[in-house]
C-alpha cells in the first residue's frame, strides 16, 4: 500500500519544492504542492507538471487518486496570511 511519504518522495523527486504536504488513506491523497517552478504556469500546466511526476504510479495502478492544489511560493505566503 503506498503511503503519503512515499508520494511525497516521487513527487519530490521529480519537481523541486518548497513545501509540500500529502494526506491520505492508502487508495486517495490530496496535496499541497508549493513550487518556484510554477511561477507563470497556468492551472492546466501546473497540473500536468506534477503527474509526470507520478505518471508511472498512476498508469501502473500503484496510486489510485491524488488531487493536488498548487501555489508559487508568493502565492502560498500570500494565501496562508
């Protein structure tokens, strides 16, 4: 069963990130995902970003459902207040 550090750890790998946090249960996540790299990314792009990450996990069946939500790290300071 995957557990949320070992997503944490996939996505890290691929995608430089100033935080990042991910809960779940085994089968669904959800994510915070905060990243200098999606400074003028569009939602869609910001997305696709993050699954080449894990595309392999997912087409795989290794991870079943991860819904993310993504912020510049401007962004994140912005939003936390």
């Amino acid at each position: 069963m995957v557990r949320p550090e070992d997503i944490q750890t996939y996505i890290q790998e691929g995608l430089p990130c100033d935080h990042i946090r991910i809960d779940g249960d085994g089968h669904h996540f959800e994510a915070v995902i905060v990243s200098a790299e999606f400074a003028g990314k569009s939602r869609v792009q910001r997305q696709q970003r993050v699954y080449q990450t894990i595309k392999d996990r997912l087409d795989s069946g290794e991870i079943h459902a991860l819904s993310f939500k993504t912020f510049t790290p401007e962004e994140w300071e912005a939003q936390r207040g």
